[in-house]
C-alpha cells in the first residue's frame, strides 16, 4: 500500500457567491485554484485543502475541522468578520473546539490543541 501525503475537506454549497465569499473572508485570501466552474480550492496547511463545491443535496451536511494555533485569536477574528462562535469546548484536555456555521449551515469547527498526546 501507498503512503497517505494530502488530505482535501469537500464542502458542500447551494450558493456558490455566497460560500466563496464567506471562506474567502475565513482565510483572508481570495482561492488558490478554481480549476472549474463552482469549485473553489485553498491551500490551508503544506498538504491540506478546502475545497468548495456546488452540489445543493450535501449542502449543510458537511462538517470540516481546521487546525489553528490560537483559539482566542480566531473566535476574536472570526466576531471581526461578524461571524459568531458557539461556546469552547475542551476535550480530554487535549484540545478545545469551537464552532461556527458557513451560508449553508455546514459545520465548521477550529481546533487547537491543548499538549501533545
């Protein structure tokens, strides 16, 4: 068997403008490809991506969880944005989560880890 070296999260839109704009305001960089029409991709990590696309049955069924250094730091950025976060949970005290919801209503979580495991 072949290693494992990428790793994309698909997101599911209805309303591709919308969506593209929200993300873009998450990352604070317009999309690294969109290779073609109603799919938008960022480069979030060396080997990992987002990925945006239409498709109206999944939309607001999908979850994504994004890795982030500071979890304060994001939750302030994300309220900048006007963008509100649930409440922080800790799990294990190995990291804390919080989560938000994309125009679709998909899940977005940001994790940050508390130690190493």
């Amino acid at each position: 068997m072949a290693g494992f070296n990428d790793v994309a999260a698909v997101v599911a839109t209805r309303d591709y403008a919308a969506a593209r704009s929200w993300y873009s305001s998450i990352f604070g960089r317009e999309p690294d490809l969109e290779p073609v029409d109603g799919v938008a991709e960022w480069q979030i990590a060396a080997t990992a991506w987002l990925q945006l696309i239409v498709d109206p049955h999944r939309a607001g069924r999908t979850a994504v969880r994004i890795g982030v250094d500071d979890l304060d730091a994001q939750i302030a950025a994300l309220a900048a944005l006007g963008i509100g976060a649930g409440e922080v949970v800790v799990i294990a005290d190995l990291v804390k989560v919080v989560d938000v919801a994309d125009p679709d209503n998909n899940e977005v979580s940001f994790v940050q880890e508390l130690g190493t495991y």
